[in-house]
C-alpha cells in the first residue's frame, strides 16, 4: 500500500474514538517485524524512529529512515513513519526530506516557559514542511532519568499550551513511565478524561510498554489516541535472542536468531496492535 500519513491515522482513530498504535523501530528487524504483527492483526500502525536511535545508528537518519519507509511502503496495511523524541533542530529539519510525515519535537525537559517557545518555534517550521507535530508536556517519567515520576499534565495548562503552540497532538503525563519492563503501571482515567474534554488535539501516551492490556483499553476509551510502545519489544526479542544463542554454542548464523526474535516482536504487535484499537485478536 502506498506510505500513510501519521495525520491521517491519527484523526481517523480520533474520529472513530479508537487507539492508534506507534511502535518504534530500532533496527531493519523491528520495522519488519512490526510489519507483520500489524498485518496479522489487520491494523493500521505507525513505526517511529526515536532521536536515540537515530544515535545508535552514528547520528545518520537517512539510511534507517529508508529502511524503515520502504517497509512501511511494501505493508498491506496503512503504515506511516515518525520521528519521536527529537531534541535536535538539526534533526528535526531532516525529517521532511527523509519520507517521514510526522514528528514528535521533545522540549519537556525545559520550564513551561521554554519549552513553550521552543515547541512553537519547531511547530511553525514542521508545518511549513507539511509535517504533523507532537509535543509533550508533563514530563513522563523515566526516560534517561530527566522526567519526574509522578508528574502529572495539567489540563488548564495543557489547553493553553496547545493554543499557542499549534501543535497537532500531545503527549501528556497521566501515570505511565518510559523504559518499564514490567506490566504494572496505574493510569490517572480520570485526568485523561478531563485532558481529553479540555483539548482539542489528539493525546498521546508515551511509557505504554508498562501499561496492562486492561489499562490501555481503558486510556483508548476515555480519551487517549496515539499509543507508543517500545521496550516490550525489546524484552520479547531479546528473550527470543538469548534462547536461541544459549541453547547452541556453535551458532554463527545471524539469521537464525534474528528470525526468532522478529517473529517474537511481531506476536507482541499483533496483540497490542489490536487491543489498542479495540478488536480481537483471532
């Protein structure tokens, strides 16, 4: 199918009063793989890029960025590509010229003030390049030990914020935290309710991994959109990884335990694709 739009999917589950999925990629494998968890599923997903990844792989955007369209190009179903987490206006201004349609601008580790006229400044750049804008406000904990755990967005605040960024679509604190390894997050469903009433742009979740099937279900229904997801991946295809490798000394084979760990991290998709848009998985 041809390159979705990140705007499209979005305000087609906003619409519909659905979730939409953004898995990120690290490597070839994880765009495969969430590929063909979001086709078993059925699904429309977004795979998403972070600036981290961006510097794993030597701080060139260009060759994953490529990857990772051509997969989402080749998908049958809708597929678009994002660019999350950017800090960098370098960066950021790489975005369009990349095939990417969609970015998320990070300046949650500034006071509201600068993060403000920072989002601003990168929202009226993106737009003129046709790009979707995510910001984030709240800072959700846990990533790289710069967000506090237990902040929460407030909605007043939010509201004016998006008024005078523009920006298409925020990212809020209601609970979660990045980098979980394990399942036990407890959303705030009544914050989502109200951010959700007080704005009028889609909001978006970060820290998912750590959120219960139970929870995201029930974030999808009070209000929440896009949901990003990414070291549950990482824990499925390492597992997968370390079992084939320990169980056989001899292997030298990439091959043969990349092809386990894609297809591992394609089965957690196919489940978390479907439960955040709200189906059965068969």
């Amino acid at each position: 199918m041809p390159l979705a739009r990140t705007a499209d999917l979005v305000h087609q589950a906003h619409t519909l009063g659905r979730g939409i999925a953004a898995f990120n990629v690290i490597t070839l494998e994880h765009a495969e793989g969430i590929v063909q968890g979001a086709e078993r599923a059925g699904t429309p997903v977004i795979l998403q890029i972070s600036e981290n990844a961006v510097k794993f792989h030597r701080g060139r955007l260009q060759p994953i960025a490529a990857a990772t369209v051509a997969v989402a190009a080749g998908a049958t179903v809708d597929v678009s590509v994002h660019l999350d987490h950017v800090e960098d206006t370098d960066l950021l201004h790489q975005a369009a010229a990349s095939g990417l349609s969609s970015v998320m601008f990070d300046a949650s580790r500034l006071d509201y003030a600068d993060n403000l006229a920072a989002t601003t400044s990168a929202a009226d750049w993106a737009h003129r390049h046709g790009l979707y804008v995510e910001a984030e406000l709240g800072k959700v904990g846990g990533k790289d030990g710069a967000h506090a755990p237990g902040a929460r967005t407030d909605p007043h605040e939010a509201s004016e914020f998006v008024a005078a960024t523009g920006v298409d679509a925020l990212a809020v604190a209601v609970g979660s935290s990045h980098a979980m390894t394990d399942r036990t997050a407890a959303l705030d469903l009544e914050l989502i309710g109200r951010l959700a009433e007080a704005l009028p742009v889609p909001l978006v979740l970060h820290g998912s991994s750590g959120v219960p099937d139970d929870q995201l279900r029930a974030a999808v229904s009070t209000g929440m959109v896009k949901i990003n997801i990414g070291t549950i991946l990482n824990v499925a295809f390492t597992r997968a990884v370390r079992s084939v490798i320990t169980g056989d000394d001899t292997l030298v084979d990439p091959r043969k335990y990349l092809r386990p760990g894609r297809d591992e991290l394609a089965a957690v998709v196919a489940r978390l694709a479907a439960v955040v848009r709200g189906d059965e998985l068969s």
